[in-house]
DNA sequence: CGCAAGTGTTACGAACGGGTGACAACATAC
DNA sequence: GTATGTTGTCACCCGTTCGTAACACTTGCG
C-alpha cells in the first residue's frame, strides 16, 4: 500500500519533476496547481504528506497551511514548504504556519525526498506511539480518556481506564496480576493480586459486549484478545 | 559469541574478499563454492546470515535462495544476494526468492558489512519481539501463552504449558524429572518425581499426534526430538 | 522364562484459582 | 452534613487442576 503525497505548484514543470522522483520512490502521487485545489484534494484524499509551494497564485501557500492546520481532518497532515526566499524559513517552520519542513528553490529531488521520508518516519512512530486504539468496534482515546463500544461512550474509572488501555496496548499477550499491579498502580503496590480480579469483573460489567475481549488464562493472567 | 556468516561464491577470489572483511569486521565466516555445499552448510551450521552469488555452477543461487526458503531450518536466516545484473533486482527482494538485500557487482565490502550489520541488528529485535517456539508444525508462543499444532490451538494448563516450553527450549538434550521439576515447578518441590509422568502423559494426550516430539528415555528422563 | 525396575494409565480427593457479592474506607460532589 | 462514586479487601463458591497412589504394562537382564 503506497502513501500518497499531495505536490501543490503552479509551475507545471516542478511538478512533474518533484511527481517523477516520488513516483521513483515509491510514493503515489497527486497534483493541485492553486491553493483551492490543494485544500480540496487534501481533504479529499487525505495524503500522507503535503508538498507546498510558499507561492501560489490568488491563494497564498502559507493561506493553505493555515486553513489546513484548522480542519481537524488535515490538521494532522506534516508539510513540506518550497521557498525562494530563505528570510522567511523562521516564520514557515514556526507556530504559525507549523510547517514540518521546508527546501529552499532551487532544491535537490533527492533531497526533498530523503527530507519526506524522514519525516513520515518520524510521523509514523509517534502515531504508533500515542495511538487512539481501535480494536474493532471498541475505541480507546488515550489522551481523551474515552472509551466506546460501538460509537457508544463507557464510563470507566481511572483505574478501569488504566486497565484496559495496558492489556489493549499489550494486546495478544498475557499479563501476570503482578505484571498489571506494577505497571496500572505503580509498583511498590502492597495491593493484593486479587484486587485485579475485582477490577477486571467491573471492567467486564461496563464492557457489556466487548467483555469477551477480556480473556482469562487460569494460573497465569489476562489478555486482551481480538 | 561471533555470529557466523556463510559466503558462497564459485570465484575463490570473491570469498577471500568478503571473508576478509567480515573477520575484520567481528563475524565467523564459513564458505560454499557451489549450490549443494552451500545448502548443506546452511542447513548444518545455521549461519545468523549467508552471502549468496547470484550465479553459481549448476544449481543457481536463485534455487538456493528458493530451497532454503523451504526448509523449515533454514527459511529464517536472512540472505544477501550479490548480482550482476541489475535488472533482476525486483525478483531478488520480491516474495518468490525473499532475498533480505542485493548488491550488485563489483561491490564495496565495506557496503556489504553495513548492510550485514543492518540487517542483523533488524532481525534481532524482530526476534526479541516474537518469542514464538517453532518446531515444524507445533507452534508455542510464549508471552501469548498460546500453544497450536497445524494452527489449531492446544488448549493447555499452566503447568503443562511450561513443561512444553521447557522441553522445546531444550530440544534434543534429555531432561531428568528432578531437572524438570526443579525448573517447571520451581523451587525444591517435595513434589514425587512420578508426578512429572502424569503430566507427560497429559501433555502427549491434548498434544494428539505431536505428542511423537515427546520422546522417553528411559532411565533418565524426557526429551523432546525433532 | 521370570523378575525387577521403569514407565504408562487410571482414578480420586484435595488444593487451587478465579468469579462473585458484600462491605468498609475513602474521596468527591451536593 | 448527606449522597454518591471509587477502590481495596474479604469470604464464599464452584469448577479445574494437581499430586498421589494403585495398578497395568514394557523393557532389560540373568
């Protein structure tokens, strides 16, 4: 599966020569010549990452930037910035614009796409890192601190909360009740290992459905299973 | 514990290079002038890597490749493949051969250690990662605690979960009943060594026609085999 | 063959592990 | 203050699992 790439410039020719040597890569590759088409097809198709020109006719590059900071749906899309003029990186690589990278014209294919994928490397270990965890109909938005079944919210406690997220994040492999005492209430913990039992019940109660998720393996723990 | 590499080239002169510069480089070299040896060694030795020559007298590295990928033995260690032609690249890495890399002719020795270095260095976190027992069709997955035999899962009590593994992790060497009890059940169980039996028994029982692994030797112990 | 030692097999009571409901100790909200 | 929610602990219950003993079978050996 490709990731795909958005290249926005108004000279046909940077295009096509920034396409080739993505194509090259290994990347699929979309065009938009002015700033409304960007935002259009960004939306739309959702790349993986947005090439900018900082000139465009009517619509500015650095307008482009801004509005798709502000959808939520692009808001999360890294941007590369194409500039002649170097007296401006501060202000493109800044909290402003929030651009993730920027080449100065005229810039090196290679580089640009060495400088890409750097970045979605970057971006893709983050993801994995901070992760609102899907597991069929079940949802968990970490950071929210929300959990759902079925588009539906679960109220968890913060412990409940913890719990799950561990064996969700640690899913597939059995956690000892020693193994989820140290790590959902901190070690030290002089907690007795059968109060993870009465948490595990109540999680499973407020899971409903879900609960069959929550897997039992007798003289050993419990696992998350999909 | 040097990690041992096999090089196979029909061209003495290409070995002598490589073999050079991998010891310099810290690795156990052992060569193959030909398809056959090659295969034999691999199978024998279990080299963590093998150097393969594109073009080999008679059976081509191209089967080699292919033959190892088949044998269960030999099918995880990661192969190098050096070539001439450059057009073959895609055939080299795709799944039909499963080549890890390439190098085409004449290469860098220093460029082949680096991507020997890489390679090892990716395929020992991939291992720490899945500390999954494969003994032809029995599966163990250890922090899964799942055990499965032509992909059917076995269930399996705790006990008897760990007695496998134990035996699996010391296959082929006979393990005595006090060995095994000391190390399944822990500490110095008072626990009668006929024990162990009941459990073997067990084992072989749930394992079906696996249970042919279980091996007693008797007067000593257990042992699994191949 | 016959014996003894080693191992496989069976059966069973005891112990264990985990589900469950109840409850006290808190913390927090009202 | 009361009301409510959260959390750790305990006691009880039940099915599973375990260890053992008794018995059957196999193997090696004189």
């Amino acid at each position: 599966m490709k990731q795909k790439i958005l290249v926005v410039d108004d000279e046909s020719e940077t295009v096509e020569l920034v396409a080739f040597n993505l194509k090259q890569a290994g990347y699929d590759v979309i065009s938009a010549a002015d700033g409304e088409e960007a935002l259009k097809k960004a939306k739309a198709q959702l790349p993986a990452l947005v090439v900018l020109d900082w000139m465009l006719p009517e619509m500015e590059g650095v307008e482009v930037c801004k509005l798709m900071r502000r959808d939520s749906a692009t808001a999360g899309i890294p941007v590369i910035m194409l500039t002649a003029k170097a007296s401006e990186i501060d202000r493109v690589l800044g909290l402003e614009l929030g651009a993730d990278d920027y080449l100065t014209k005229p810039f090196s294919p290679r580089e640009l796409v060495l400088r890409i994928k750097k970045i979605l490397e970057r971006k893709k270990s983050k993801d994995a890192d901070v992760q609102s965890l899907t597991m069929g109909e079940l949802t968990i938005d970490v950071p929210r601190h929300l959990a759902s079944w079925k588009g539906k919210k679960i109220d968890l406690t913060a412990t409940e909360f913890k719990l799950l997220t561990l064996l969700v994040q640690r899913r597939g492999r059995v956690q000892s009740r020693d193994q989820l005492l140290r790590d959902v209430w901190e070690y030290d913990s002089m907690i007795d290992t059968r109060t993870v039992d009465t948490h595990m019940r109540r999680l499973r109660e407020k899971l409903g459905p879900a609960a069959k998720f929550l897997d039992t393996v007798r003289g050993v723990g419990y696992r998350f299973v999909e």
